[in-house]
C-alpha cells in the first residue's frame, strides 16, 4: 500500500509540475514558493481522491455499473480553499491517475466523471467565491448537485451510454437490463437515465456535500496561507 502511494504520489507531483511548471520559472522567490506550496497541496488532495476512488460502494437499489464513492470530497475541499478552477485541476490530476494506473474503459469513465464532476466543482466553487458563508457553501452545494445531476443525465444519454456501446462494444440492451433487475419500470435508455442515473447523481452530490460540510472547517486552514 505504501509503494502504491509513493507512486501514486509521484505522478501526481509530474501532473503538477507540467501544469503549472511554467509560472513557476517565470515568478520570483517569493512566487516559486507559492507555486510550490500549490503544487504540493495541489498533488496531495489528488492522490487522496484518487485512492478514494478505491472505496466504492455498490447499492442494490441502482444498476451495478453506479457505485458511490467519496473520491470528490478531497476536490470539494480543494474547491472552497483554492477556487473552483484549482477544484477542476485537482479532478483532473484525479482522473489522469486513473486512467494511466487502473484505466479500463479507454478513458471513458475518466472522462465522464471529469466533466461531470467538473460541472459540479464549478458552480459550488463559484457560489461560495461569491457569498463565503455556510449560507452561500449550502446554497452552492445545492446548486451543483442539481446541475451535476442534469449534465450527468444528459451526458449519459447523448454521449457516455451511446459510446460506451461504440467503443467498448457492451451492448446497450445489456446495460438497460441492469437497470431492469432493481427496477421494473426501467425498460428503455430514458427511463435509465431518469430513474437511475438522475437520482444517482443527486445521492452522490448529497453525500459528498454532507462529508464536505463535516471535514472542511477542520482541515481548511492546512489549505490557506
């Protein structure tokens, strides 16, 4: 596990470095030094995201392909601290990790979960960058958990559904049937994507917003300078 977690680490400092590397060379001291405390934060809440990406949790009320997992709280962090944008970076450091180390579905699930995940991070980061209160880090959380929800469903059906079938050749009456094991009314790509992965995305965006909430005030101020 630790010889996974150096490796892990050193990618996800090289995924840094060659983000923001040229900043870097170009800033003073005392700009070197942000950089680098950047980096290092940076690289640190995405190699604990990507190792949360390794706890799923499969329900039996949701096809078997949906699983939970709280791989987004350490990027929810990384959102409220940093910005919405430092939030997509340390996402897509997440995913990077992914696909070059357990990588599967040719880079399809990375994808999907970065730009869904990206769709969150952004309107939450946003919103609290605008009212920085418990009030407005609600009101974000509420917000992006609806928007991922929508981009997740329609994502699913325009493009990951369809290219998952295309690309990976897994017929896509295979993986409606799964959603017609835990639910009878399941009998089509619509009715997938409205009974299963809408309410999915809604469940997923809950709880990561609820760990959030709980870990953020004890683990911010490592976050700040």
């Amino acid at each position: 596990m630790h010889k996974r977690y150096a490796i892990v680490k050193n990618k996800a400092l090289e995924i840094s470095r060659a983000l923001i590397l040229g900043g870097v060379i170009m800033g003073d001291v005392t700009m070197v030094r942000k950089k680098t405390l950047f980096l290092t934060r940076v690289s640190v809440l995405s190699v604990i995201a990507f190792l949360l990406m390794y706890l799923e949790i499969a329900l039996p009320f949701f096809p078997e392909f949906l699983k939970i997992d709280i791989s987004n709280v350490p990027v929810l962090i990384g959102t409220y601290a940093m910005g919405p944008w430092t939030g997509v970076i340390i996402l897509l450091m997440k995913d990077i990790l992914h696909l070059i180390l357990k990588g599967a579905t040719l880079g399809i699930g990375e994808f999907a979960d970065f730009v869904i995940g990206s769709s969150f991070m952004l309107v939450a980061g946003y919103m609290y960058r605008y009212k920085r209160t418990l009030a407005g880090a609600l009101t974000g959380m509420v917000l992006a958990t609806v928007t991922m929800a929508i981009v997740g469903s329609l994502m699913n059906y325009y493009v990951l559904l369809p290219l998952y079938q295309k690309a990976l050749g897994f017929p896509l009456k295979a993986i409606i049937g799964m959603g017609t094991k835990v639910n009878k009314h399941i009998v089509d790509l619509k009715s997938l994507v409205v009974l299963s992965i809408l309410p999915f995305n809604i469940l997923k965006g809950t709880v990561v917003s609820f760990i959030t909430l709980v870990l953020y005030k004890k683990v911010s101020p490592i976050l700040h300078d």
